[in-house]
C-alpha cells in the first residue's frame, strides 16, 4: 500500500526567510504524481505544485519550488520569501499515474509565519 | 474557485440522525471524489464515481452511501451519526477516466454531531 509521511507536524519560519517542509512516501508503482496542496483557515484545499514522477526536473511554481528524489522517494517543499498569506497547513500527496485514482495524503504540516 | 460546489456549507445534527451532502462537480467532470477529513484520521478517501458508477471505495463505513446522477452531481449520505462523524467532507472532481487529470476540490461541508 502506497503510504506518504510527513514528520514534521508544525514549522516556523520569518517573514521573506525561505522554509523547507519535508515529504516521503512509499510505493512500488513507477508512474506516479506527488503533489503539495495548501489548506489556509478557509478549509479550501488549494494545489501548490505537482510533480510528475517521470520527470527529472523539479517542479517551480513562482516562489515554491520541490526536491524530487525518486531514489529516495522524498518530496520536500521549498518556499521562497516567505509571506504572511503563506501560513497554513501543507499536505504532501500522492496518487499513481495512468489512472484516474484517489489521492493519499500525508498528515499534514502547518506552517507558521512569524512577522 | 476551483468550480466545485458542495452544499451545505454547515451541518449541525444530532446523534442518530441521518444528512445529505451534495456535490456539483465543474462543468465536463465526469469523476467525483469524496474525501473526509477529521482531527484523528487527516484526510482519508471515502468513495470515487464516474459517470454514474461507483468505481472504488476506500474508508468508507457501511452507514455511510453515496450515488452519483445522471447529471452528474454526487451525493454522500450519512445514517445512524455518531460523534465521531463530525469532519470536513470534500468533494473533488476530475474530467476522468484516464491518469494525469487534475482533483479540484470544492469548498467543503463541515458536519458537527452533537
């Protein structure tokens, strides 16, 4: 069963300071999509970035951007200048490719901007 | 906007009853997703529909059910609630059948038993 983990369940970071959150999973499918959804006080899930896992080159969405390692299976978030409206729980999650499939996510890490 | 719809925004009920939450997916969707989310489980996948038929199911308890119409709006039903029914049920949808498409998520309905 595919699995996604995400160890740290709270981070901090300055406001326009750069924060990695971290992400693996575990799967024996070779095709696959990992992605990053944001889920502000609104409860509104909203898709941060996706990364296709045939693709070599890391996913960049304006100031966030990943480090894929397949190798590893770890898929880690990096947001760049951090702003007030980036405060928010981050899931990582995964789905197989070449299917319309459900979408496993990890638990969750809120992140916290610190003014 | 992602253009899914979830109606009602708020459910508030008491134990042993039974409600009905309803999706619209965006406009060529044929897959919905139901997805809950609780304090204690995080976001656990419930049910898939495409087109009317059901096509996988995931944690989902037996007093719970679910259809998808011919005009493609989805409704989850919860019967005999308990306590720890109370979550946040989304729906999402996808144009389907095939890999690669994008979930859009709608807003959202949190359910409270009291």
């Amino acid at each position: 069963a595919q699995t996604v983990t995400q160890s740290q369940p709270e981070m901090s970071v300055q406001e326009a300071e750069t924060v990695t959150l971290s992400c693996t999973y575990d799967t024996s499918e070779s095709d696959y999509y990992l992605f990053w959804y944001k889920q502000p006080p609104s409860r509104q899930m909203i898709l941060v970035i996706r990364q296709e896992a045939y693709k070599q080159q890391n996913a960049t969405e304006n100031r966030f951007s990943v480090n894929f390692q397949k190798a590893a299976k770890s898929f880690s978030l990096k947001i760049s200048d951090s702003q007030l409206g980036d405060a928010a729980m981050y899931f990582c999650a995964y789905r197989r490719g070449n299917r319309d499939d459900k979408i496993i996510f990890g638990k969750g890490t809120r992140l916290h901007i610190l003014p | 906007d992602s253009g899914v719809t979830q109606t009602p925004k708020h459910l508030i009920t008491a134990t042993g009853q039974r409600v009905t939450l309803r999706c619209s997916p965006r406009s060529g969707d044929l897959s919905v997703y139901w997805y809950q989310q609780s304090l204690d489980q995080g976001l656990q996948f419930l049910i898939h529909y495409y087109n009317g038929e059901e096509r996988a199911k995931g944690n989902i308890l037996e007093r719970f059910s679910a259809q998808q119409f011919p005009d493609l709006h989805s409704e989850l039903n919860l019967s005999s609630l308990e306590l720890g029914d109370s979550a946040l049920y989304f729906c999402a949808s996808s144009v389907g059948p095939m890999g690669g498409n994008e979930q859009y998520f709608g807003p959202g309905t949190r359910l409270t038993v009291t």
